[in-house]
C-alpha cells in the first residue's frame, strides 16, 4: 500500500526466502519504505536508469537487496551536493569498472591491504572530487575495483596518502596524475631490481628480496627530497 503522496506504507509483499537460498526480494512498496523515499521517487530513479531493472515474474516486479543497497548511496550522495546526473554518471563508471578479482588477482604476493568502500564512503574521503573522471581514471590505474555494491582500493597506504593530499587542497585529478607518473617509474625500478635478482638466482628470490628493494627506493627517495629542499632559494 501506499499514501496519497506515494510514500509505502506497508512492508506485508516481502517474498519470504528459505535461509541460504539468496537475497531477500521485496516488492516496490517495501523497497521505497526500506530506503526511505516514496514509490514515485522509486519509478523516477528506475526510469532514468539509477538502479537496475528488477527481476519479472509474470506482472510482479521483485526487488534485491542490491537495488536497497544502490537507493541508499543515491539517498546519500544527494545530501552531500551530488546532482541526478552526476549520480547517473557515476553509477555508470562503477558498472563499466574493473572486477575486484581481475584488480587484485589470485595468490598475488603482497604487502598491500586492499580497503572495502562503499560509494557514499569514498565521496566522504574525497570530498567533492568524486567524479565520473576521476572514478575511471582511478580504475584505469588499478587503484579501484568493484565488488557488487561496494568499491575495493588496493592499498589502505595509497588510499591514506592520496586523501590525505586531497585535504590539503590538491585536485584529485592531479594527484591520480602524479599516481601514473609514480606508477610507471615503480614499473621501471621493479624490473631493474627482478633483472639484477635473476641474473644471480632464481625467481623464489624476488619475494625474499623484495624488502631490500622497498629500503632502497624510500631511502633514495629520502635523500632526492633532501637534495630538492636545499636547492629552493
């Protein structure tokens, strides 16, 4: 049921699931009441392609916990200034974004700790500098993947760093700038550091050295800071 506004009033069309047997279903009025906003503003958001179509049985439209999950992040990037469209936009990058297992991949050897967000946190993070842009140009570097509803950075220190710069005032397009730049020169120092291991010892070596080569590229990085503050007049 709804009132006279298009607001649910009633949560009695849940499809009862057995445990174990997937997600719970609602139907549109115990969807809009859950996420808090009116069957009206549901069919809105539905018909501009916010959130995926639901699943059809016969005249029944019956909807997930992922489209629960995707009415609540619009609910909450709306209260921190995003627009429909820039919403729309974002939700598009993320869809078309790399897959958490493909970021990551399997029995990789690391020492970085991937970070779980959801949408509204990394908004949060990085205050208004969530956008479509620099959502892709992120996932093209392979600092975000996807995970459902949720987004996965690929490492809690790069995370921290990055927000940290974007706090001090830096635009976020520049730092992911910065970050391709970084990246590519760590891609040419990891492999003169896996050439001079291997022309030694075998490849079982490169993880056991792999501290020595992190020391030397902070200890280097170290000294080019000192050597580029003593150069300012």
């Amino acid at each position: 049921m709804t009132d006279d506004g298009g607001r649910a009033t009633s949560t009695a069309h849940t499809r009862p699931l057995a445990p174990g047997t997937g997600p719970r279903e609602y139907r549109m009025e115990e969807l809009a009441g859950l996420a808090g906003i009116t069957v009206r503003t549901l069919r809105f958001y539905r018909e501009r392609k916010l959130i995926p179509p639901p699943r059809r049985e016969g005249r029944i439209a019956w909807y997930d916990d992922h489209h629960l999950a995707r009415l609540r992040t619009i609910s909450a990037l709306l209260e921190r200034g995003h627009t429909l469209n820039g919403i729309a936009e974002l939700a598009e990058a993320l869809d078309q974004g790399r897959n958490v297992a493909d970021l990551i991949g399997v029995d990789t050897p690391t020492e970085e700790e991937p970070v779980r967000l959801t949408p509204e946190e990394l908004a949060a993070r990085f205050e208004g500098e969530v956008t479509p842009e620099n959502l892709a140009a992120a996932m093209d570097l392979g600092y975000l993947g996807t995970d459902g509803d949720d987004i996965v950075h690929i490492s809690r220190r790069l995370l921290d760093a990055s927000s940290a710069l974007v706090r001090e005032g830096f635009p976020l397009a520049e730092v992911l700038a910065a970050g391709r730049s970084v990246h590519e020169h760590a891609d040419a120092l990891a492999d003169l550091f896996a050439e001079l291991v291997l022309r030694h010892g075998p490849e079982e070596d490169l993880e056991r050295l792999r501290p020595l080569a992190r020391s030397v590229v902070e200890a280097e990085i170290s000294l080019a800071l000192d050597r580029r503050l003593r150069k300012r007049p």
